[in-house]
C-alpha cells in the first residue's frame, strides 16, 4: 500500500534533485527549473500532510497559492533572464560576473 | 436558522476586518491610482504618482498608529493586529515615505529619464507586502507576503532596463531569494506535517505537547530551513551573498529602500515566528518550546553574520558596496535581541532598527547627492569633500558616527539596547556579547577610513583643475539637516521612542 511515507520520499528526493541541480547546472534556464523541483517537493509533501494527517484542507489550499506564486515568480525570472541575454547574448551564469568584491 | 447565524457572524467578522485593515486598502487603492495616472501619459505624471504615494504612506502610517492598541486577528486568522506588528508596521511606513519623499527622481541622476509610474508603484507593492508580512499569523500568509515582498524588490533592482550591473544584481538575487524561500517553504511544509496546522498560536500548543525523538530531529530540520528564508530577507551570513551585488547594481534610491524595508520586515515576522511560533510566553520572559533549541542556531548566525559583514567592509571602496556589508553586520546586532529571547531583547530589536533607519537612510543620501554632483560612488573620489562641500561632510561625519556607535547618537542608544538584553542573560551570553563589542571595535575601522577620505586627506594633485564646489539644492539642505537632527534624538527626546517601544511588547499570541 502506498501510505504517507512514500509520499515524503518522494518529496526528499524532489528536494535534493533540485538543490543538484541549482549546485551544478550553469545555465540560468536550468536552474530556475531546479527551483521549480523544490517549490514542487514542498507542493508534494503539503498535500500528502493534508490527505494523511490532521491538518484538514489547509495544507491543500496552501499547495494551490505556492503554484500561483511559482508562476508568477517564473515570470519575472525569465524577463530579467532574457534581458540579460539580450545584454550579453549567453543564457551561462558564470559570465553574469560583472559584480565582485 | 442555523445558516443564518452563521452568515451572519461571517458578515460581523469581514466588516471588522475590513475597519482594520484600512492601512493596507489605502496602499492598494494609491497603487492602483498610480498605475491609472502613470497610463495617460502626461507630462505631469510623475509628480502626481509622487504626490499619491506620499499621500497614501502618511494616510497608512497614521492610521496604522490609530489602530495601535488592538490585539486580535483578522480575515479568519490570517493577519494579526497587535502593537508589535503596529510598531514595525509604522516603522516601514516611515521609511518608505522618507524614501519616496527624500531620495526621487530629481535629485537621482541613475533614475533620471526611466518611467516613474512603475517606480512608485513598486514602491507601494513592496511596502504593502511588508506589512502583510509583519502581521501574518499563517504560514500561507507569510509566504504569499516574503513572496510578493521579493517579486517586487527583484524588479526594483533591475529598474534600469538595459543596463548590465543592474539586470545581473537582480538575476543574482531572484536566484538566491528563490532557491532560500523554497527551501523555506520545504521547512514551512514541515511544520505543517507535524503539527497539522499553518496558524502560529496553534502551532505553538502542538509543539508545547511534546513531540517524539523522531519528530524532535525533524523540527530541527524545519527550523533550519525557516531560518533560510528568514536569513535571505535579512541579510544574514550565510544567506547574505546577493546583498552586496544588489545593493551596488541597483539605483541608489532602491538600495536605501532594500537596506531598510525589507530588513525590518524580516525582522518582524522572525521575532513573531521565534517568539510567537515556538516559544511561550512567561512572565517578562518566554519559555522555550520543548524538543527545539533554536537560540543557540541564531546566537551562531548572529556572530557569523557581523564578523563576515565587518570583515568583508574593511577592503570595500565602492560606497555602495561598503555600506551593504555595513549594513550585514547591523543585522547581526540585531539577532542578537531575538536571541535574547526576552522583552527586553525584542524591544533592543524594535529600537535597533529605528536607529539603523535614521543612520542608514542619511548615509545613503549623502552617497546620493555626491554621485548626483560628482558622478561617482567611490571612496577614493571623496578627498576634500570638506572644501566642497561642508554640509555633506559634517552630515556624513553624524551618520557615519551613528553607524559607529559613539554617543550620544542614535546608534549608539541601539546597541546599548540589544547588547544590555544580552548580558542580562547570563554568564553564558558573555562570550557572545564581546563578540559584538570585538566586531562595534573592527567596524570602528572602516568607518573611521570614511572619515579620513572626506576631511583629512588632500585631494590628487594629479588634476589640473581643483574638482568644484558642490551647490545643493535647498530641498537636499534640508532634508540633510533633517536626517543628521533625527540622529541626535537621544539627546533631545528618547522618552517618547522608548515609552512607545515599551508599550508595544505585546504580541499577540493567540490562534
């Protein structure tokens, strides 16, 4: 049977695939996929909460609005990712190095 | 019959709220105006988005302090209403309306010739987000409002649309704030698991009954991601590498907003979270909850956050720079009252961050008008600017001081508070205060490096022509003199900021 355990496994996994991913991808596209992963994991584990705990319908409705603000966080990332390409012409964040110290 | 009743209470409870949260709708409804007004396109557009906004930060903050003694929730358990929350609340009023008022598009030359309409607009958003913040009493209330808050500070970073420094600042700091709220929001789904409920109070009773060792880890884990989400909003080490890079790419008017609003804020919601969230109150003091020592996690955080600040400062000659990692180490003063866990600690918090606004906000405008007249934000440029200009030295020289400090300014009244409330703890809390008395010694330093460049060094002989005097407007005389007299309020009237600070300890800890 699958129960609420499988769930938070499911949720861990999606957490550390993303947190890879911010580490190690370099391009500004795929990290904000990444974070995508994580606001994910979290969605993941709120339901399960909600379905297998105590919690009522809180942890669901709370789900729906961090969708709502995933996507409206998505938005302005790309704008300033793609104004910046037009800046630079490279999507690559280790050229995004003009500020130091 | 029994619908009715409920309806009814439905309507009483929409009503009362709506009376509450008038701050908030005059906010809303300015942001709309704004937007309208920015939409036709007349030449006159910008001062009359400046006009509203000022306009709706007064009507907010005074009707905010109307509300002050009220202790309850609104719109279903959602926001608070408490004298805490409205001291914070006023605090971010005050600042954004100095902000808006003192720092604007005539006297900055980076935000010359770019739109105002979105400028203010912005300006409103992020305010009203922070005051959502301050008072939110759910765990979705205060994501939606540190969400909304980072959104719109990330497009006020990259106001200038072509520019390269400003569109990387903001692409650094969407990408660390979103990857520390996720993993905040990780730890919020946490607490929700455990406890099964979003609300602060109730959350606080189901940790009170005990959790089993298992669970107890987890907490723990929770906790540090929180603190994640938290840290980013404040610019606290190890969450702190955006501040820098957005305090030097953004326009400098957005910088002094972004080193006080948003700070305060998150300094609100942490001490509700830590205070409210996962400690009792007892007495004059709080009580932990059981299975979750979360003082000992911020007091490491504290002591990173000034050393690393401080340090970093020493070697900074971009004013800009200089003053955001100043302005990290002040958020590591500032730990140290929540992690004093008591009343006076949370009063050192609300005081601290009243002294850091009339510090900070005069010290950035001093950056402000010299770029404005001279067109540079470096430290190596400021030789002679006694001879220059005289104002901007002694007003910096009072600022810079403050920052320091040195009595009888403001700063120095700041840390007396939060250091007091940490020495009070006991033998234990000693180490942890001369850390701070080590890191007021080091950043004494390169604020004196400050001091040195404006009045004691000469300028290059190099330059064949001596650089001009500087001519401020009358509205920067003022608004300079203003600044630098608020910093000596010690000396003319503490009273009432205390007795305000002291009567609005109270939290409210309820559902």
């Amino acid at each position: 049977m699958i129960g609420l355990s499988h769930y938070l496994i499911l949720s861990a996994a999606l957490f550390c695939l993303g947190l890879l991913g911010l580490l190690t991808r370099r391009n500004a596209v795929h990290v904000l996929m990444s974070i995508e992963l994580i606001l994910n994991s979290a969605n993941v584990n709120l339901v399960a909460f909600s379905r297998y705990g105590s919690g009522g319908l809180a942890g669901q409705l709370f789900a729906v609005f961090v969708i709502v603000i995933a996507a409206a966080e998505v938005a302005v990332a790309l704008a300033i990712v793609l104004t910046l390409y037009r800046i630079k012409r490279t999507p690559n964040l280790d050229q995004a190095s003009t500020l130091r110290g | 019959m029994h619908d009715a009743t409920q309806s009814t209470q439905l309507l009483t409870e929409i009503a009362r709220s709506g009376w509450h949260f008038l701050p908030e709708t005059a906010l809303t409804i300015a942001l709309l105006l704004v937007v309208l007004v920015d939409a036709s396109r007349a030449r006159w557009r910008g001062s009359v988005c400046q006009v509203l906004t000022l306009l709706a930060l007064a009507s907010a903050f005074a009707l905010r302090i109307a509300d002050r003694a009220t202790s309850d929730t609104i719109w279903f358990h959602m926001l608070t209403r408490d004298p805490l929350g409205a001291f914070f609340s006023a605090l971010v009023l005050g600042a954004a309306f100095l902000v808006v008022a003192s720092f604007t598009f005539r006297n900055s030359r980076e935000l010359a010739g770019l739109g105002p309409g979105e400028f203010y607009a912005l300006m409103l958003a992020a305010t009203l987000s922070s005051l959502l913040l301050i008072s939110a009493n759910d765990l979705a209330m205060l994501y939606l409002a540190l969400e909304m808050l980072s959104l719109s500070s990330y497009i006020l970073v990259a106001y200038f649309k072509g520019d390269r420094m400003s569109n990387e600042a903001s692409l650094k700091y969407l990408l660390f704030g979103a990857a520390s709220t996720g993993a905040m929001l990780y730890g919020l789904s946490l607490f929700y698991g455990l406890t099964g409920t979003t609300r602060l109070g109730e959350i606080q009773r189901a940790l009170a009954a005990g959790l089993s060792d298992a669970n107890a880890l987890t907490l723990y884990v929770a906790v540090v991601f929180v603190v994640a989400g938290f840290g980013f909003k404040t610019a606290a080490v190890p969450f702190h590498f955006w501040c820098p890079d957005a305090y030097e790419g953004a326009p400098t008017p957005v910088t002094a907003y972004l080193s006080v609003v948003p700070k305060a804020a998150g300094f609100a919601i942490l001490t509700r979270f830590f205070f409210v969230g996962l400690s009792t109150p007892l007495g004059s003091e709080w009580q932990l909850a059981p299975s979750v020592h979360w003082p000992a996690l911020l007091m490491l955080i504290s002591a990173l956050t000034m050393t690393v600040g401080n340090v970093a400062a020493l070697t900074q000659t971009n004013m800009k720079r200089l003053l955001a990692y100043s302005s990290i180490a002040h958020a590591g003063y500032v730990l140290m009252g929540v992690v004093a866990l008591s009343e006076n600690g949370a009063r050192g918090v609300m005081v601290y961050l009243f002294a850091y606004l009339l510090m900070n906000l005069g010290a950035f405008l001093v950056v402000l008008l010299v770029h404005k007249h001279e067109g540079t934000f470096d430290l190596r440029d400021y030789p002679g600017l006694i001879r220059r200009s005289p104002l901007l030295t002694a007003t910096m020289s009072v600022f810079v001081l403050s920052l320091m400090g040195i009595p009888p300014l403001v700063g120095f009244v700041g840390k007396l508070y939060v250091f007091g409330a940490v020495i009070e703890k006991g033998p234990s809390y000693y180490w942890f205060a001369v850390v701070g008395a080590l890191n007021a010694a080091l950043a004494a330093f390169y604020y004196a490096r400050i001091l040195k460049a404006m009045i004691i060094d000469d300028e290059s002989e190099s330059e064949a022509a001596p650089k001009p005097v500087i001519r401020l407007a009358l509205y920067d005389r003022a608004w300079l003199t203003l600044f630098a007299a608020a910093n000596l309020t010690p000396l003319l009237l503490w009273g009432p900021v205390d007795v305000w600070a002291r009567s609005a300890l109270s939290l409210y800890t309820g559902r």
